[in-house]
C-alpha cells in the first residue's frame, strides 16, 4: 500500500524558505512544490507548539483535543497546572485511527506523545521529553535498545537535554552560536536516521516525524534568516551565522529528499508546520501591566527590582502559586507561551466582581493599552475562550488569549515596567505556517489559497482511504485535492464513542507541575528573555 | 530523628532509577540520602518524568502541591532526596487508598 507522509517542520515559514528556494539551497523543496501544491497553512490559537502539533494529529481545535499549551490546568477552576501529555489528548489522532484500522504507523518527535500511546507501530516522543528517561517514552517496549544499535544513536542530542538547551540560548554568546545551529543540524540526522532504520526494517504506511531545529534557529537567528534583516555588510561573525544557518536547511532538504526517495514514487507526503514565524522586537510584562491595572496583587508588596536569578530552581516552579496574593487577585497569566490570560473568581476579590465583570473590564483595558515605540495598540487580538475554544475541554484554556501586534512576546515575570525593547531582534510565532503536498490524488503544479492546521487530520486520514472522525474542525481541503479524485473517492466518515485519552500502556496521569522548566525551556527559546 | 522510608515503595523507585542510570552513565550510588539534582545531575523536567512512572504504580499524587512546596524552601534547599520522595509517595499513597 502506497505510504503517507508527513514531515513536520516546526515554526517553518515560507518568509524563510523562499529565499533559500529561489537561491538553489533547497532543490528538494523547490522540486516537490513544482509537482504538487503549496499554499501558507494557518495556525490556531494559540499557534503554540504543544496546541498545534495535537490539532495536527487530530483535526480538532485545542477546545476539542483539551491540550492549550506546555502546562494544562489540573482542573479547570485550579491554580496548579500539570506537566502537558498524551492524557491531555482527548481524542482520536492520525496515529489511533490508522492503528485501529490495522495499518502500521511512526510518530517520532512530536509532542504529547508521553506516555506512548499503545499504537500499531512506533513511537519516540519529542516535545519536553528529557533524553535520561527517552527510554519510557518509546514504544513498543524494547524500541529504545534497538535504537542504541544504531551507529548515531545519542540521546542527549536526540531529546531534550536542559543543559545544552541553557547553555546555547540563556544569554547565548556570541560564540555558542555557531554550536547551537550544527547541534539542530546533527538532531534532524539522527532522527533521520531513527525513521530510515525503522523503515527500512518493516512496511510501515502512515509515517510522521517533526523535524523541530526550523523552530529553535529562527527564535534565535531570526535577524540572519529573513533577507529583509540581513546585515546589509555582514562582518565576519555574522557572515558564519548566515551560513551555518542556511547549511542547516540545505541539509534539512536533502533529509526530506531521502526519506521520501526510501518511501516510494507513490507516497502521498505532506510537509506541515506547525504555525509560521516573524521578527519580535518588545516584550510586554503581562502581570505587570495586569497589577497596575488593579487586576492582580502579589503577595510581597514590598518587592523591589532586581535581576532575575539566571539559576532555575524550584522557586519557579510554580511563580504564580507562591508570589500571587489569591485572596485579592483576580486575573493572571501562567505562562508566557500560551499568551493567555486567567481569571480567578472568588468573593473577596478586588471589589468582588464577577467573572463576567472582569472579563468585559479586561478586555476594554487590553484595548486601550499601546506599544511606546511605534504608538500602536500592542493588542492585536482578543480571544475570549469561549470563541476560541468551543468544545468539551473549554473550560481548561485561560479566559482570554492573545494575539500581540508585530510579534510582541509576554513576559509574565514581576517588573517595574510594562514593556521592553529588546536590544537585538528576535524570532516569535505567526500565523502562518507552511504546507507543501504531493501525491496521488493531489494537485499538481498549483499555488492554492489558504489551508487551515484543522485540515491537515482529514487529508492524511483520505489519503490511506481512512475515515474521519466526524467531530473534526477541518475538511479535505478541496484546493489541495483533484476534484475527480474526490468524486471517484469521497471522504468517508466515522463517529468517534465519545471525548477520551489515547489508550497507553497504563492508566496513570502526570500531574507534576514545574514551572522551572517552563520558564527555563521558554527562555531558551526565546519566550521570555 | 530522620523518618524511615516505606521499604517497599523505596526499593520499587531505586529500581526505576537505577534502571534510567544504565541509560545515562550515573554510577554514583543511590541511597535515600541522595539529592535528584544536585547527586544526580538531573534536571526538574526528570523528576516531573519520574513522578510519571512512580504514579503509574501508585495512583495520581498531587505532585503540583508538592513541587510548590519545594519552591518556597530557601534557594540552596530547592532539591528533593530519595527517601524524600519516597515519604511523599507513601504518604499520599496510603491517603489515595484511605479515599476508596
């Protein structure tokens, strides 16, 4: 049977890629958009990571699949929050729905996928999953003993490993540039190598691997990866970084080149990103802004500015529970990557109002606040959770999320400013991510409007003629797809029994919350500074 | 007067750690006295793992509250010791089964 593929570049935009097409560093790129479709590929809200990637296994918006962010609510009027993980996702994937209609299938790399889900196939979880303990995460049991015969096989590089994610990004010298880009340049080969060796060794038919290094090199070198930022006369440092930079794409070219050459001529392969990228140049101190506002009290009111200790500790792990005052609070953020804002509802709160009270004030104080720099609302857009989250698992996303004008990132730390211009530019999230596909039964040749992330579930499902569950937010998406092929083969269609976790191979839940790691983790992608 | 771990739920976590060691070159000994962090080198995101595999035996934890704790300790005590963990474990074990 023919196979399906889907190659996931994180943070991938065409901003970046396009340039890198044009001037001959990705032949392979520039050969599968020639015989297939292109076309941006819109995130959801949040376009985050832990959210999209599940949307992307699932077809469904995060109120529909329950995952909103890193950390997930333990309940949802709770202060805590839970480490993100595969019991967050309440709901079929790719990977359920192919298992259970007897086809095999790989996931390596994507997030939400600890503890492994019992699948008809492979699993290596990516995400936050911390290299010691890679060896819990892969499924089938005895996966992770293969993978060490391997000649490559190296954890530390392959998984997350804090320390050279610190020692890259907090602060990130000028020197440890370089080393941070050829280490994403050598992860992509060894999950490479890990999907080749498992292809090469049985006749797997869904195949999904996310490829993250896209993401973590333009957080960082966001300046030297649009044109439009470039150094006019780079010196000779900055003229390394651009190169480095681009030696990881063309290598990241030729990876996807082989790993559909080894597929086959007749596998359906749909490049997707997660969410796109742009430049980010203010940081707006959320909780700050939300205390001057009369919204939040911390609990030592005496506080006086000072640098934040650079050393992660358990003091972090939960900031919001030990520094807030939650008799008097009544709205806050958690964490700077989901962009979202929580409220507290509780009698003796600031003037005692009520959830509907204080949403409305939010909201026309949100409105009101501008960027000083360019005078500009620093709000582009407000999402009230019931819009964005319509679905069972509403109620665990915060009140009110996000979207801040011109890349804007949030700092939830305590600070006696509202705002801060960083003094170089940064990468952050947009909306618009890419998407590539070629295929039987996919256009060829065609640039095509819009496909949205709810969409890319029910394409990979049609293409190994699966069903779709039929409480997914997306379609086939008839701008991607020939119409005779539609005609000859409408979609099918199932009726998932009901909102429940990916089955695992036990039934425990993980409900560690370590803020320590957020924020270290954050920072390091350039969340927060 | 220290307390005296739980010896079953304290072999049941050596054996998890010292199953992970193999993977990742730890060959210090582990005893109840040794710190996750500054003995073993390991990063919180581990213990949150750890905690994944310790519930999978026990039943859910409120492992939130417990990491809050921690976080309020004086900076050089933001660590956790085996037996340590081992007590919480027992403890909120012994409340989990008391509740059914």
């Amino acid at each position: 049977m023919p196979k399906t593929l889907l190659l996931g570049l994180d943070g991938a935009t065409f901003t970046v890629l396009d340039p890198l097409i044009e001037r001959g560093k990705m032949p392979f790129l520039e050969k599968l958009i020639a015989e297939g479709v292109r076309s941006p590929l819109r995130s959801i809200v949040p376009a985050l990571t832990p959210p999209a990637w599940t949307t992307v296994m699932t077809g469904k918006r995060p109120g529909k699949h329950g995952v909103f962010d890193f950390f997930q609510k333990e309940e949802p009027d709770s202060r805590y929050f839970q480490f993100a993980s595969s019991h967050n996702v309440k709901s079929e994937t790719i990977w359920s729905v192919a298992s259970e209609h007897g086809l095999k299938v790989v996931s390596l790399n994507f997030p939400l996928m600890f503890p492994p889900p019992a699948v008809n196939g492979y699993i290596v979880p990516g995400g936050w999953m911390p290299w010691r303990q890679l060896r819990l995460g892969c499924y089938p049991p005895g996966l992770f003993d293969r993978l060490k015969t391997l000649p490559s096989f190296n954890p530390r590089e392959l998984a997350l490993d804090m320390t050279l994610e610190a020692k890259a990004l907090e602060g990130c010298a000028a020197e440890e540039y370089a080393d941070w880009i050829r280490l994403h340049s050598r992860r992509e080969a060894r999950w490479s190598e890990i999907l080749r060796s498992i292809m090469a060794d049985d006749d797997v038919d869904l195949v999904g691997v996310v490829f993250d290094g896209a993401d973590k090199l333009q957080h960082l070198c966001w300046r030297f990866l649009d044109p439009a930022m470039r150094p006019a006369e780079p010196n000779a440092w900055e003229q390394e970084i651009i190169d480095l930079c681009e030696e990881y794409f063309a290598r990241l070219d030729a990876i996807l080149a082989d790993i559909v050459e080894q597929s086959g001529a007749d596998a359906t392969v749909v490049v997707a990103s997660d969410h796109g990228f742009g430049a980010s140049h203010d940081v707006f101190y959320i909780n700050a802004w939300l205390e001057e506002q009369g919204f939040l009290v911390w609990k030592d009111e005496a506080w006086e500015s000072q640098e934040v200790d650079p050393q992660i500790g358990f003091a972090n792990i939960t900031r919001h529970i030990n520094e807030l005052n939650w008799d008097r609070t009544v709205a806050y953020a958690a964490t700077p990557s989901s962009l979202g804002i929580n409220i507290v509802e509780q009698p003796n709160a600031v003037g005692g109002r009520d959830r509907a009270t204080v949403l409305a004030d939010l909201v026309s104080a949100l409105r009101q606040v501008r960027n000083p720099w360019t005078g500009q609302p620093i709000v582009a857009q407000i999402h009230s959770r019931d819009e964005a989250f319509t679905g069972p698992f509403e109620r665990y996303g915060p009140d009110l999320t996000l979207t801040l004008a011109d890349g804007a990132a949030i700092s939830i730390l305590r600070s006696d400013v509202l705002f801060r211009r960083r003094d170089i530019p940064l990468g952050n999230h947009k909306w618009d991510g890419v998407f590539i596909a070629r295929g039987p039964g996919i256009r060829a040749g065609e640039s095509v409007d819009e496909v949205s992330l709810v969409d890319i579930a029910p394409l990979l499902l049609y293409s190994l003629d699966l069903p779709i569950p039929t409480d997914v937010d997306g379609v086939v998406p008839p701008q991607v797809v020939r119409p005779e092929q539609i005609e000859q083969r409408p979609p099918k269609w199932f009726t998932p029994e009901g909102a429940t976790a990916m089955p695992t191979d036990s039934d425990i839940e993980i409900d560690s919350d370590d803020e320590a790691t957020i924020l270290s983790r954050l920072r390091a992608l350039g969340y927060v500074e | 007067m220290t307390r005296k771990a739980d010896p079953e739920v304290l072999a049941a976590i050596l054996d998890l750690i010292n199953d992970m060691a193999d993977d990742w070159e730890y060959s210090g000994p582990v005893t109840e006295e040794t710190l996750f962090l500054t003995d073993m080198g390991l990063e919180s995101l581990d213990l949150v793992i750890l905690g994944t595999m310790i519930q999978q035996r026990y039943g859910q934890l409120p492992f939130a509250e417990f990491l809050a704790e921690i976080g309020q300790r004086p900076v050089e005590e933001r660590d956790v010791t085996v037996g340590e963990l081992v007590n919480y474990v027992s403890d909120h074990r012994q409340t989990v089964a008391a509740r059914e």
